[in-house]
C-alpha cells in the first residue's frame, strides 16, 4: 500500500509526522478542523526528553498548548489527556502532584467539559519504600460541547456472564446482557509497554496501541483527523492510519520521530507489531518462579 507520510504539514496529507514544536504545528491547523486529540504530555519530572521546570512554568506551557488545542477542535470532538504523577522526593519522603487535578482548570477555561476520568492500570512499574507503589494513571476525557462522537459498540468487550437471564418481570428468562458485549467502564486494565513487550521501542515512556485504539474507534469516524501534539514513539498516528483515520503527530526529538515515521510505514504494511487487548499474562502456578522459596 502506497501511503506518503508527510513530514512538513501539508492538510490535504493523510498523515503528517513532523519534527517540531507542537505550538508552531497547532498553529498552521485549521481552527476547528480536528475531531481527536490524544496525547501523553511530558511529566516534567527530568525523563531525556524533557527539561525540568518550575511547577508554574510548566503548567503555564501546558496551558499555552491546550488553549490552542480547544480553538482546533470540531464542535464534535474531544481531547483525551493520558497524565500521571509528578512525585518530588526528598530522603525518605516523597509528595505526589497527581497531574490530572493540576490540569483540570485548564481545560475547564476553555469551557471544556469532562465526560470520564479513565483509570489506566497496569501490574509492572517502579516499587516503593515510602508509598504504596504507583500501578494507575488517568486519561482525562473531554468534550468541546454536548454533541459529540461517541461510538460505544465498536469498543465493547465481552460479557462476563454472556449466558445470565432476567430472573422475573416481563424480559423473564431471556438473556440480560448485550448480545455485543458490555461497555469497558472507566476503568482499564492494559499491560504498560515495558522491557519484554511486543511493541517496545527506544522511547521511555510509551502507551500501548489498544489504549489508543480504544480511544478513536469510540471517539472518531473513519476519515476524521487525529492529533498528537506530543506524539513521542508514533503510537497515535500508527493507530490511527490502521483504523483509517487521517492523522497529525508533532514530536521535538529527531530520534523519536524517526522511530514514528518507522512504525507507521510499519503499520501501512501490515508488519507492525501489535500486543492487542489480550488479558494481562498470568504466570502458571507451582514452577520455580511461583513457589515461595522460604517457610
């Protein structure tokens, strides 16, 4: 399949990868052309990719970026803000700044509304001595107005008791639950992309392309565009050309960029590799690894 990736932007590109800054990007966008921003900020917590800030300055920046995200978006759409923790150690003490309650206000300027504060588990991270050890972050749902795309039955997963009947009233005896599957709740339980994962590239701190996915098969129809103003290892546009949605994806670092350009021609092809929303593997029992060694 011969799709161009563009990497100057170009609207009339089905994809666009470009190495920049995503406040020169967001401003050659056309005011309220995008149906989908999704993205993952930098933490401002020292990662490679990123420089450190005083708290002020780094919400100041991240409010430059989400006003001009909310002039871009369609009356439809909606923004999808993936944020963990900042986490300030000194000793033996450390304080968590939860990101997602920094930004609310920020999006609430730009009279956004929220719809869901997604919890995004997942079982493998950093162990703590001094807290009990951080397995969650959020994904922050909002919606420019009360009219927008929300696309509940190609997300749906299956039924925990597809086979549970109404025990009384007049739906007695058929089947309770939707025969297409239950609505995934708000809380998601998707492996984090780490060490031995499918999808793992050189970016430290990469979501996986089931979370995304999710996200524009419910939130997005086929030909709406997708933004990712901070789009690190390429997941969003990767995820988005698969589901044939035309994409957008800034990112700063030329490294980074490579490897999304990389994975989306990937992803044309067909060769991409993908972990899909397989359960969370669970070790067999009684090996060696399962057995507790001591008494």
């Amino acid at each position: 399949m011969k799709i161009k990736i563009n990497k100057k932007y170009n609207p009339d590109s089905d994809i666009n990868i470009i190495n920049g800054d995503c406040v020169e990007v967001l401003n050659q966008i056309d005011d309220k052309s995008l149906q989908l921003i999704i993205t993952s900020p930098p933490y401002n917590i020292g990662k490679e990719y990123e420089q450190k800030l005083p708290l002020d300055e780094y919400i100041d920046k991240q409010k430059q970026v989400i006003n001009l995200c909310s002039e871009k978006l369609k009356s439809t759409g909606s923004i999808c803000w993936q944020v963990g923790n900042i986490i300030e150690n000194t000793k033996n003490e450390s304080e968590v700044f939860p990101l997602d309650i920094i930004l609310y206000d920020l999006f609430k300027e730009n009279n956004l509304k929220l719809r869901n504060r997604i919890v995004w588990h997942f079982g493998h991270g950093q162990n703590s001595d001094y807290r009990f050890s951080g397995r969650h972050e959020t994904i922050l749902w909002f919606t420019k107005t009360d009219n927008y795309i929300f696309n509940l039955d190609d997300i749906r997963v299956d039924q925990k008791y597809p086979g549970k009947k109404h025990y009384k009233g007049p739906n007695k005896g058929e089947y309770s639950g939707n025969k297409k599957g239950k609505n995934p709740s708000d809380i998601w339980n998707l492996p984090n992309v780490k060490a031995n994962h499918i999808e793992k590239t050189n970016h430290p701190c990469q979501f996986p392309l089931a979370l995304v996915k999710r996200l524009i098969k419910s939130l997005t129809n086929k030909g709406d565009i997708v933004f990712d103003p901070y789009l690190g290892a390429g997941t969003t546009v990767a995820a988005a050309m698969q589901l044939e949605r035309k994409t957008i994806g800034s990112e700063l670092i030329k490294e980074y960029c490579e490897i999304a350009v990389q994975r989306t021609q990937e992803a044309i092809e067909g060769i991409l590799p993908e972990r899909g929303e397989k359960p969370p593997y669970e070790p067999p029992k009684n090996t060696p690894l399962t057995i507790k060694p001591w008494k």
